[in-house]
C-alpha cells in the first residue's frame, strides 16, 4: 500500500491570522500533480471560493522548489516529477463563521476545506495530519477539539490524526484553544462538548439534556456502525446562532444568552432554540451526511452541484429537530406548537411562495436561498421552513391514510436501510418512490401539489386530525411572529406591507411586500423613510405612526432615495390574517386523541 499523504497544519502567525500548511504527496502524478482547493463546502450550498485565502503556496522535491502554477481559480500544477512533492501553503483566516477557518491569539479553527488542499485523482488516499501548537508561549494551554481519529496525540492534545481518505479528512473541523470539554454518553457511544468563549453556563445540564436528546435519536434512526464518538464544538459569541452538520461532529455557534445559567430549572425560549440547533445537527448525521442525494456521490467541491432534494435534507430535518425534543421530554407540547405555529406565520407572509416550489428552491439554492436580497420573500420560498411543513404534512398524511399504521418514522428509517450504510446516494426521486413502498399509498399527488406545486399545504385539516386547530389572526405588531394568540384589548395596526430596519441610525425600508399598500404606493427596498404625514417616521416608532390611523385612511409617506426627498400616496388596508397559533382540542375523542399521542410520543 502506498504511503498516505502527510498533512501538517501549524498556526503560524496568530497577530495575522495565518495557518500554515504543508502536503507531502509519496507519488505525484508524473505528468505534473494537480492541486485544488474546494469552491465550497459540504452542507452550505454557496460559491466561497476558498482558494481566494491562499496568501502564499510553493512546490518543492528532493529538497529543491520546483515550478507550480496556477491552471484556474481553485487549482495548481506542479511541474512534472517522479519523487516526492511536499507543497507548502499559508492561508489566511479570520472568517468566523462555522464553516469557515479563524485564527487569533485566542484560539483557531478550521473546516478542513478552507484550509487543506486536495491532491486530484488521488482523492481515496490514507490522509494523515499533523497538527502543531503555536509556537512561544501563546498556545501552551491550548487543547484540541476534534472528531479526527488519534494516531499519536494525547487526550485533547497536539499530534497526529488520520482519515480514512481526503473527504474524511475536510469532514472533522479542529478547534484549538482554551476549551470548556463536556462529556457524555448516548447509546452507549462517548459524546463530548467543546465549548469555546464563554464559561458561565450550566455544562452538567448541557451534557445531560443532549445525552436525553441524543439517546432518544439513536433509538429512533438506529445507531450508524461506524459512529463511535461524537463531538460538538461549540463558539459562544455575542450574537449568533449555526450549524455545519458532519458525521462525527457538528460545528456550532450560539449567542451567550442561549445557555443555561446554574441553577436555571426551566427551558428559556433562547435555550429551546440551542436545543434544536443541536438536535438538528445531530439528525444530519444520518440524513445528508450518511443518506445523501445521487448528485452528491460523492461531493465535487469544484462548482455547484443542483439537486432538487435539499428540501428532503434540510426540511426533514428541520421537522424532526424540534419533535424529537418535545418527544424526549426536553419541551413542552405547548412550546412545540408555538414553534409550529411561527413556522406556518413565516411561509404565510412569504408570497414567494406561490413564485417558487421546493423541489426549485432546492435547486437554486446556490444563486436564490443563499443570495438573498430585498426582494427574496416576495420571490423565493425557503425549503427549510417550506420542507419543514411538508414533513409535517406528509407525517400527518401518512398516519391519517393508513389509520395510524404508518408514518414519517418508517418512511425515515427505510431511507436510512436503503441508502445509509451503503454508497449509494438517493435518486431525484427517492424519497416519494420509498414513502409510496413503504406506506403502500399513492402520494403522488401530494408531491405533485406541494412539492412541484405551489399550492398551499392542508394544515387545518390534517392538525384536526391530531386535535389540534390551527388559528390565523393578524399580526398585533411588526415584532409579531406567531405563536400566541393576540393579546387581549389590542387593535392590530391597520397595514403598511412594508418593513424597516434601523441601519447606521436611519431607519431604511428592508422589504416591500408584493401586493401591499407600500409596493402600490411606489415605496422601494432601500428608501430611508422620513416622515408619515407630517410625524418622524423610524424604525421604532412604526407600529406607533399606523396606530394613529385607521384602515382605508390615505397617509403620505416621505423617503429619501438617493437624496432625492419624495413622497408616496398610501392607502392603508386592513392586515391580513398572516399570524398562526395552534391550540389543542380540549376534549378530543378516543380516536384523535391515540393519533396526537403516537404523534408527540413517537410510540
Ligand atoms: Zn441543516
């Protein structure tokens, strides 16, 4: 067997955010070795271009530099040569984000993808990795954080590490730095959490609730062979909130006020939303990191790769991520319907929706879903919340059509034996053909209307089915977002249609939406709004300045565009009924009451 390749990675200069990285390639291609570096990264469907960090690269064999060049905007050639290569590579990072790579006096991280360079057509190659400290004193308390297994390093230490081949290699993220690590077990698998930026929280209460969440998944999906650890790694920041999904581990950022305090016994609506991105990235790792599209086996990194079936990846997910907690006893049913409910109000003020189906969605993710401008939610549907009501909807179909003999669980867990443990990616169609098989249904027309349709789902009467009756009311206020009913003895404002968001201290419209009172009056994204008749129009004061009028009343609206002061007639309607709440019957009958069970249960 040929040698694996050797890949060292060392924080080279923390002051200016540079890794170094070197690969030594046994037997180049004698023609010339090709080396690229990704476009994109597994998980997140947008062009990042990576190769655009390299700040320096160079060739050398047999001790000399040898010619490289650069044959595209991702790729090297190195001239011929028939020894060893080892090509050296300093890359810039200081992109904090999850699916990025950051390096500072504080810590670094890396997805193997920004930083490790592939050797084409040797790509099934043994991969190992070496990855040193900083040098001086810098990072002599840093530990490391990784699902890589260990060649030769110490528990969270320096050392070398190994993959199976090159996609393995860029699917264990590394952090490195002063760490808070938790440890826990589920199913009998070790499961660790690595926290970095924040240590006044509750790391028992952590480890236990994913331990219960966790547990209740492998139950559900059944435990993959090769899953033998598990590791979160966690950034805790001021403001934020993502996920990348891999197979051994998950990288994650949240806001300092989304973990639990000591001593806090309740579930805080920012530590429901924790919960789910954990159980969400959790859930990927059999459904799109083990099961995944056709069009991804294996991944090409070099330009977009379109699937219609992102919808089935990230919807699907994003159902369960939040079932499986209510299932596990982690929230309330009440707080798992509020945060259906905020769903549904979601894509029903998305007129985009009847523009775009999911399965289109999906496919243009990479130039619409993750582009988004001013326009999007009058243009484009999100096969997130969108895919996350069609599993509702599929779930709730298939139990009401079969009597209860049949559900999502199955369907999932046939998906999982076919297309899981094998290489075998799922076809286009995979997902209605193995719900058809399974449930012994034609669904056919289901994925015909919601699916490749736009027609809006049948909510009402498939949560009737389970007692639970779905309330639409318009929104009280523009911080509305569903979820509750209206607050007593307030009138909703009548309608503008259009949102403003405060930038740099002016208040500037950020959406117009299609149809409304605003897009008919000759308002535009991007015009700073000034006055409403002849009142100081902001941000803050909105909700205020239409409460002061009434539906079918005619204000003037006054906007700066371009520096140009003008004025727009606007005839105020009534606001729609675009806010869900969901309330459970309170006395269903024996028949509803066994499916709202099996439902919330999963028994
Ligand atoms: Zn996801």
């Amino acid at each position: 067997m040929s040698k694996p390749h050797q890949y060292c990675i060392t924080p080279k200069d923390l002051s200016a955010h540079l890794f170094e990285v070197t690969l030594t390639v046994a037997k180049p291609d004698p023609s010339g070795q090709v080396f690229s570096i990704a476009a994109w990264v597994p998980g997140s469907y947008v062009i990042r271009d990576l190769a655009r960090h390299v700040v320096s690269i160079r060739a050398d064999a047999d001790g000399q530099e040898i010619g490289l060049s650069k044959i595209d905007k991702s790729s090297w050639q190195a001239d011929a040569c028939d020894v060893a290569i080892t090509l050296t590579a300093e890359i810039y990072a200081y992109d904090l984000n999850v699916r990025g790579a950051h390096l500072d006096r504080t810590h670094g991280f890396f997805d193997g993808a920004c930083v490790f360079p592939a050797v084409v057509g040797q790509e099934n190659q043994v991969c190992e990795l070496e990855i040193r400290p900083p040098g001086g004193t810098a990072g002599s308390e840093w530990r490391i954080a990784t699902s890589m297994p260990v060649v030769a390093a110490g528990q969270y230490g320096f050392g070398t590490f190994a993959a199976k081949d090159y996609a393995e290699l860029i699917d264990h993220p590394v952090e490195m730095g002063n760490i808070l690590i938790g440890e826990f077990e589920a199913g009998g698998i070790p499961h660790v959490i690595a926290v970095r930026g924040h240590a006044h929280f509750d790391m028992a209460r952590i480890c236990h609730d994913l331990s219960t969440l966790c547990t209740y998944q492998l139950k559900l999906m059944g435990a993959p062979k090769n899953l033998d650890r598990y590791v979160f790694l966690l950034y805790v920041q001021q403001d934020a909130y993502g996920g990348l999904e891999h197979r051994w581990s998950s990288s994650l950022s949240c806001s300092r006020r989304d973990l639990p305090r000591r001593g806090e016994p309740y579930v805080s609506e920012n530590y429901r939303k924790f919960l789910g991105l954990c159980s969400h990235e959790y859930f990927h790792l059999w459904h799109v990191k083990r099961i995944r599209p056709a069009k991804f086996t294996p991944y090409d990194l070099r330009s977009e790769v379109h699937t219609g079936l992102l919808w089935v990846f990230e919807g699907i997910t994003s159902y369960y991520d939040h079932l499986v907690l209510v299932r596990a006893g982690l929230i309330t049913t009440s707080s798992y319907l509020a945060h259906i409910a905020r769903a549904i109000t979601s894509l029903t003020r998305t007129r985009g929706r009847f523009r775009q189906t999911i399965e289109a969605s999906s496919f243009d993710a990479w130039t619409h879903f993750y582009r988004q401008d001013a326009n999007s939610s009058n243009a484009i549907v999100s096969y997130y919340t969108k895919g996350s009501l069609v599993a509702l909807a599929l779930d709730l179909t298939l139990r009401k059509e079969s009597k209860g003999k049949c559900t999502l669980d199955d369907v999932m867990r046939e998906v999982w034996s076919q297309y899981g443990e094998s290489s075998e990616g799922m076809p286009e169609r995979g997902l209605e053909t193995i719900a058809r098989e399974v449930s012994g249904l034609e669904l056919a027309d289901f994925f015909e209307r919601f699916v490749r349709g736009t027609i809006d789902l049948p909510l009402h009467g498939l949560l009737r089915e389970v007692g639970v009756d779905l309330r639409m009311r318009p929104a009280s206020n523009s911080a509305d977002k569903g979820g509750k009913p209206a607050a007593k003895d307030k009138t909703p404002p009548p309608w503008l249609g259009a949102a403003l968001a405060e930038r740099a201290g002016k208040s500037m419209f950020r959406v117009v939406h299609s149809g409304s009172p605003a897009e008919k009056g000759g308002i535009a994204p991007g015009d700073l709004a000034v006055a409403l008749d002849d009142l100081q129009l902001n941000a803050a004061n909105l909700d205020e300045r239409l409460k002061e009028h009434h539906v079918g009343d005619t204000v003037t609206v006054s906007v700066f565009r371009d520096e140009h002061l003008m004025k727009f007639r606007v005839k105020l309607a009534a606001p729609p009924e675009d806010t869900c709440y969901l309330e459970l019957e309170s006395d269903p009958d024996a028949g509803t009451e066994t499916m709202r069970s099996a439902w919330l249960t999963g028994n």
